[in-house]
C-alpha cells in the first residue's frame, strides 16, 4: 500500500475513533493498560530484555519478578513503564519536546549506571559504563545485515546533532507542513541516526515517535519483537535514502493500533490479540500429549514422576509462598494425601521429599488417590481487632490409571494434566506457581485493607 493510502486510511480510522470519544473512564483505562504492557514488553524485548510477556504483565501489574532473569531486565521493564505513564501524562498538555526531557526519558527507562559488553574499534570485546541521561562520551556503531558497520553521529558531533534535532521538529510544528504519522517517523529516524546515547537509543526513539503520535490523538505503535527484522531493515532502507519503507512500515503498525483501540472503544475485549503465539504453543503440546506413550502408573513410575515434577513444584511453591509466613502470626506448610481408604490426611511434620520416599520404598505410591501440599495462615498482623486466615492447597491428582492431574481449588488456576509418562517443564511449574502467588497477594491485600477500614 503506498504511504499516501496509508495515511487516509489511518485518517479515517481515527475519525472513526474521535466519534466515540469521550470513552467510558473505566474502558479507557483497560485500553490504556493494555497497550502499555505490549509497549512494555515488545520495546524492551527487541533490545534482548530476557522478561516474557506473561513475566512483565506480572511485575507491571502485581510487582512480581521472575526468578532466575536479570534484575536489570527487572529495572527496565519497571522503568520503561513509568516514562510511558509519564510522557501519557504530557501529552495531555501543551509540553515541548526539549533535550531535557529526552534526556530525563532515557533516565527514567534504565534507571542506574551498569556495565555492559562492548567491541572496541580494534574488534576487542571489553566492558564500559552505561551512563544514563547524559550523551555518550565514546563512539558508537552498529554492523548492518550486509556486514558494512554504520557510525552513528560522534560524541563531539552529538550536541550540535541534538540542538539541531529540537530545532527541526520545532519548525515543523510551527509550520505545520508535515502529516502526524510522517512527522512522527521523520522524529524516529534521525533521533536514531544520532544515537546520542550509550543505550537505550531505540526505546527512547520509539518513546519519541508515539510522543507525536500521542500529541495528536493517535494510539501508540506498538512494534513487536515478532517484527524486529522488518524493524530493522526499513530502517537500513531509510539509511540509503528510502524513507519511504520506514513510514510504510510505521503507519502499517498504526493501523492494527486503531482497530485494536476501536475494539477497544465499542467494548469489545483485546487482551488476547498477542496471544496468537501462546495458541500455537497449545496445540504443539496437545499435540505431544497425543503422542506421548500411554502408560498406567506403577510405584517406580510415581517415583521418577515425583523427583522431575511433583517435588520441583513443591518446593519452587514453598519457597514462594514463604514470603506470606511474615504477614500472620501462625502458620504452617505440611503435605497431605488421600487414599480409597482415607481422604484428606495430614501427613506428619516431614518434609514433602521424605514423605513421598517413605512411601516409595515400602511401595505405597499406588495406593493414593491423591497427593497434596496445604499452606494454612492465621492471625494477619496489621489488621486491627479483624481476624483473617488463609488456606491453600494444592493437590496432585493421581486417581486416573492413565494421567495425573495438578489442581487448586481456584477455577481461575488452570491445572496442568499429564500423562504419567510425561514430565512438568520448569516454564509450566513457574507459570503455575506464578498464577498462584498473583492470587494469594489478591487476597492478603483485600484482608489487609478491610482491616484498615
């Protein structure tokens, strides 16, 4: 489609959009929410942030960060989060667009100083500081998919780069002789070709590029990490004189933003509009399940079942969910079980690792309907004369000759469920774990609450 189709349509949609306006609070608000976790996610991705999606939806929304990622990726995330709320909030005024506030947007997103690998111009691989808010001090360049190394403006060169930067994109709000969307992309590139920066040069540029947008009552854009090499290569197009393949790619994404806000604006849910990869991601493993060998459960089976999965869970879960114990005054974590004799016993005080051994070398592990682990707190300090508990289990399900199943009370907590010859993956157990710990932190903070009214 050529740029000039492009910008009408964008146009029309937008029209489109501003007849809805004013939108309910409430549904903006879930809009807004929404487009500012993938912006989070995907701008931070395409520079290698190792969080995924369904990691940052949880530290954005419920402050809980992912074991084993980098606390910087934490930083980031949480960082890029607040300049977007931030530049959200100046758009709404009448803020000029100044090297301050370009500078203050790169502290916001990366926080603190840090160390980061480098190659030296002799092809040596060394480490520097990142110095935030400031412009670089030190070369920087980039290898193109060709193989040719491309220079960015140099640190004598930047601040003079910079002011000129201001200036061009004041004159064009004055004049007003450029389209939003071309402005916006005119603003991206040649922030980038500056690169003024030691990092974060590309979340700043796509922070710039939806300032404008923004401004003028467009959604933002949110380029995806799914689309990083198409990114890219429109850029490099644009390092040739081609502009045009940039903007094409820009509006083409600021069309999907629209239709995705006007869903939005109708009422319309688009919180699964990403979600397509965790859908194939589905069927792969329905497909593996069909596949994988039907065997009926024997007490080795539930052994071996036990040390690669029941057992990582459990303790992945105890360690978790020990940071609850300083919220009450009592508590207490013990496995339970069931058999077609006995339902819902409390093991003794062991650990879960012995009680499943115990009964694996005197050959019981068939005989249980089910194995569990249940956490009980009460006594909520901070609540006044209120008095809360909290009780949680989670069991194993092991009454099917074929599969098990690991399940909460929780309709909301999907289960996993397995054939017994197949193991939980450490993304399954953390993902588990996690929907239970966004749970429990739920409700602690509604006791929490109630007790302070």
């Amino acid at each position: 489609m050529a740029i000039p189709e492009i910008i009408k349509q964008a146009d029309a949609l937008k029209a489109e959009l501003d007849q809805l306006r004013p939108l309910d609070p409430s549904q903006e608000a879930r809009i807004w929410q929404q487009f500012r976790l993938w912006w989070d996610y995907h701008s931070n991705s395409i520079e290698g942030n190792s969080l995924t999606y369904g990691e940052t939806k949880l530290l954005i929304l419920h402050g809980l960060t992912a074991d084993g990622k980098p606390l910087r990726h934490h930083f980031e995330i949480v960082g890029h989060n607040e300049a977007l709320k931030w530049l959200m909030d100046v758009v709404k005024g009448d803020y000029p667009l100044t090297e301050q506030f370009i500078r203050e947007l790169h502290q916001m997103i990366l926080k603190e100083r840090y160390l980061k690998k480098v190659i030296t111009p002799d092809g040596i691989e060394a480490s520097a500081w990142v110095e935030i808010g400031v412009y670089k001090n030190k070369p920087n360049h980039v290898l193109k998919s060709t193989g040719e190394v491309f220079y960015y403006a140099s640190p004598e060169e930047t601040p003079a780069k910079m002011e000129e930067l201001i200036q061009w994109y004041r004159e064009r709000e004055e004049k007003k002789d450029m389209h939003p969307i071309l402005q916006a992309v005119e603003l991206h590139y040649r922030f980038v070709r500056i690169h003024p920066f030691d990092d974060g040069n590309g979340r700043v540029a796509r922070l710039l590029l939806n300032f404008v947008l923004l401004r003028y009552g467009y959604p933002p854009v949110i380029i995806r990490k799914e689309d990083k090499e198409d990114y890219l290569l429109a850029l490099e197009q644009a390092d040739a004189g081609q502009l045009e393949a940039f903007s094409r790619f820009v509006g083409q994404n600021l069309i999907q933003s629209l239709q995705i806000m006007l869903r939005g604006a109708r009422g319309e849910d688009i919180s699964e509009e990403d979600d397509w990869e965790k859908r194939i991601e589905l069927l792969q493993r329905s497909l593996e399940e069909e596949e994988a060998p039907t065997v009926e459960k024997t007490n080795e089976l539930l052994w071996q079942r036990a040390q690669d999965s029941f057992l990582p869970l459990i303790e992945l879960l105890e360690k978790k969910l020990r940071r609850l114990d300083d919220f009450y005054a009592n508590y207490q974590h013990q496995p339970t079980y069931s058999t077609r004799e006995s339902i819902n016993r409390k093991a003794e005080a062991e650990p879960f690792e012995s009680f499943l051994r115990r009964n694996y070398e005197q050959g019981k592990l068939t005989v249980f309907r089910d194995l569990g682990y249940r956490f009980h707190w009460e006594g909520l300090k901070h609540s006044g004369t209120q008095l809360f508990e909290l009780a949680f289990s989670v069991q194993i399900g092991l009454e099917h000759r074929n599969k098990y199943v690991i399940k909460t009370a929780y309709a909301d907590i999907l289960p996993i469920e397995k054939r017994y010859s197949q193991t939980i993956s450490e993304e399954e157990r953390r993902d588990f774990v996690r929907q239970i710990g966004a749970k429990l932190a739920g409700i602690v903070e509604g006791q929490l609450k109630k007790g302070k009214e």
